[in-house]
C-alpha cells in the first residue's frame, strides 16, 4: 500500500442501505432518482444513483446528448427502450447495461411500470442538450 494517501476515509468511505432509501426528483420528471452518495465522496468525480419509474408517467424525453466523460446504465428490473443515433432502437432488461459514449445523441422510447435501473456517470454534474430532430 502507497503511503500517498489522497483520500480521507471518515469522509470518503460510504455506504447507503436500500432500508433506509429516499427516492427524489431529478433529471427527468417521469422518474425518481436514490443518490447513492458517491458525488461527495468522489469530490464531484462519479455520480451513482438508482432511478425508478414514477407510476403512471410516461417517457416525455426527446432527442439529447449528455456532455461527460462516462455514463454506464445497468437495467435491474423491468425494461427501458432507448434509441441511439447510429444504432437505432436497444431494448434493456433485467441484467442488460450500456455504455453511452460521450456526446451520442439518443433518446428514451418507452419503459416499464416496474423499471429500476443504476447510472454512473462522470463527472457528477455535466450538461444535457437538447436537440430538435
């Protein structure tokens, strides 16, 4: 082990429980979105959070690109479709993940009632543009 040490592990070390999760609004109006605490640990470096379907909201997002460096989404339950610029339309299930490289335009399609999923993203705070098609 390095004696360079670059974090403080009284602030840095986190760990969130599913017991004790609050599900807020974010990004989109049609989901809710679980911070998985890691933006603070991070420094601003990586953003996790799980997002959930609002019951009885549907998709209302159109084209957009995301300027950042990285964005996986991995599909826990239900289903998610999205199409991509260059790829067209990716149905996402149960175990499915994607890698959304930086700046490719897409958009959501559709998505089950029961759809929870986790994004990581970095940096943490990055900007999405929209885009008339």
């Amino acid at each position: 082990m390095s004696s360079d040490r670059t974090t403080d592990p009284a602030r840095d070390f986190v760990v969130t429980h599913a017991r004790d999760a609050r599900f807020e609004g974010g990004l989109r109006g049609f989901f809710e979105y679980r911070d998985l605490a890691m933006r603070e640990a991070t420094d601003g470096r990586i953003q996790a959070h799980v997002i959930r379907a609002k019951p009885g909201h549907a998709p209302a997002g159109g084209w957009h690109y995301h300027v950042l460096d990285f964005q996986m989404v991995y599909v826990l339950e239900g289903w998610v479709r999205f199409e991509y610029e260059g790829v067209g339309e990716v149905l996402l299930e149960p175990g499915s993940c994607v890698n959304q490289p930086p700046g490719i335009l897409h958009r959501e399609i559709a998505h089950s009632e029961d759809l929870v999923l986790l994004e990581i993203t970095a940096p943490a705070q990055f900007e999405t543009v929209a885009v008339e098609r």
